[in-house]
C-alpha cells in the first residue's frame, strides 16, 4: 500500500527532476501512448489507466470530482475539429 500511496509519485517525480534541461523549457513528462478510463472498486473514484509503448499501464484512481475536471481540461486542451 505504502508504495501505490506514497513511493510511486515521489519516484517518479524524483526521476522526471534529474533530467537536464535548457533554461526555460518545460519541465519534463512522461510520453504516455493511450489512456482510458475505467470505474473504481471503491465509490466516489474513478481510474484512469495510462499505457505506455514497451505495454507498461499505470494505473492511477482519482476522486471523481478530479476525474470530471480532468476531463474538462482535456476537453479544453484538445484542438477542435
């Protein structure tokens, strides 16, 4: 539990932190290649499963008020047709 709650975020943000970048540029992330979006076993959340290229999948539950304004954002983010 200690490392789906406190260890995986602090890795990743740890690992993301060491790489070397030009003044100015963004900070770096991770490529995702698909994301989809399941129903959580425990209420009130929702999951979120991100895929990578080498078949990896993070998963990543969310409360579903975080759920909805990420969905906003994306909707936001993303180029209209």
């Amino acid at each position: 539990m200690a490392i789906a709650t406190e260890l995986a975020p602090a890795v990743a943000i740890a690992l993301l932190d060491k790489t070397i970048l030009p003044p100015g540029a963004a900070a770096p992330a991770l490529q995702c290649f698909a994301a989809g979006a399941t129903p959580s076993q425990t209420d009130g959340k929702v999951r979120v499963q991100l895929m990578f290229e080498n078949g990896a999948v993070l998963p990543v539950e969310m409360s579903n008020a975080a759920g909805a304004a990420l969905s906003k954002g994306l909707a936001e983010e993303l180029p209209k047709k």
